[in-house]
C-alpha cells in the first residue's frame, strides 16, 4: 500500500484527488493539508510514502515545504502538484529533491501511473514541460561556463534584486514571484552578503553600479 498525503490549500481539489486516488486498491490517502507549514508537521506523524504538494499556499509555499520535508525525511517522495506552467518553479523543486512535477488538469489514470512511478524510484516530468526544462537548462549551462554571474548571484537572486530596484515590499516581491515572504526574506539576506550591504538602497545603488539589472 502507497501512502499518500495530499497538501492543497483548495478544499475541493484535496477532497477530489483524495476520492480519485482511495478508487485504487494499491493506494491510501493518509493526510490531507492545506499549506505548506501543515504539510511539514503532518509528514512527521503520518509520514506518507509519497507527498503531491501544490505550489502556491498562504503560511508557507510548496517549494519551501519541500525543503524542509526533504531535509528532515529524505526518503518521503514528492511530486509537485500544479496548475502553473513556469518552468522556474520545475527547477526550483528539482534542485531541492522533489522527484516529479504533474499539472492537476491530467487524467486521474495518469495521475495514478505517475505516483506508482516515482514510488519505484522513478522521477517523473509531463512530455512539454520536460522539453521546456532542456531548452531552458542548456544555454543557460552553456552562459554560465562562459561568464559567471557577477557576485555569484543566481537568477532568482536577481529577479528579487530588480523587485527591491522596484520599490517593492516583501510581499509584493513573493507575490510577484510566487514565493513566500520568508522565502523572499533568505533571498535578501543572502544578496546583502553576496553585495556586502547592509540595507535594500546599498544593495540597489551597488546593482545599478555594476550593471546587476
């Protein structure tokens, strides 16, 4: 039997998936969460095989979730769950562990194959998202060879550079960028110290100075 927890901070898809899902017989919804901070805290209880974790979810976002799940309990496997074609939200979950990216609009004999998947050790991505992710990953493989990042700032670093550049708040950055405050919180953190600043208009003037954005 494959235990499976359900995170999804809308009522009606937990509920859904949740009854699509007991219709197997090699399947079990054990838990069910609304956000990503439940999701963390039931994983420890219930600890589920498998975990299909939605993206965007007040208290704490999916990816973030992930983190913490994966530093905790390694061998729970988790699918990102989504209705957000972005691929930077496919790469943010792959690089922290997550074993697969599904939308929640594919068929629920998909949805089923793709779970016993990943639970054989599979890693699981849907045929145009996977062809997306390779297009996106190479030249930015093949620019990083040939010019690393000023300061080794990452992509996202400087996304939520321009954001401060913009004037906006933390919320209004992780809205922006689909991330949770504290998310966007480690980001600033880590680009004061990468810039060797102190606050959001050192950091800003030092960007514009050395052409960062």
């Amino acid at each position: 039997m494959i235990k499976i927890m359900l995170v999804d901070d809308q009522e009606l898809i937990r509920e859904s998936l949740a009854f699509v899902l007991n219709t197997d017989p090699e399947l079990e919804v054990v838990a069910l969460a609304k956000n990503g901070q439940e999701a963390v805290e039931l994983s420890k209880e219930k600890k589920p095989d498998i975990i299909l974790m939605d993206i965007q979810m007040p208290i704490m976002d999916g990816i973030t979730a992930t983190k913490f799940i994966k530093a905790t309990h390694p061998e729970i496997r988790i699918m990102i769950l989504t209705t957000f074609q972005e691929i930077q939200h496919v790469i943010d979950a792959l690089s922290i562990g997550a074993e697969g990216y599904l939308l929640k609009a594919m068929h629920p004999k998909d949805l089923i194959a793709g779970i016993k998947l990943v639970h054989t050790g599979g890693t699981l991505l849907p045929n145009d998202l996977a062809k997306i992710l390779v297009q996106q990953i190479q030249p930015s493989v093949t620019q990083a060879v040939q010019a690393p990042a000023p300061y080794d700032l990452t992509e996202r670093e400087v996304q939520v550079l321009e954001c401060l550049a913009h004037g906006l708040s933390n919320k209004d950055t992780a809205e922006r960028l689909f991330l949770s405050e504290g998310t966007v919180k480690n980001y600033i953190s880590s680009l004061y110290h990468k810039l060797d600043v102190k606050n959001r208009l050192q950091a800003v003037n030092k960007a514009k100075e050395e052409d960062l954005i």
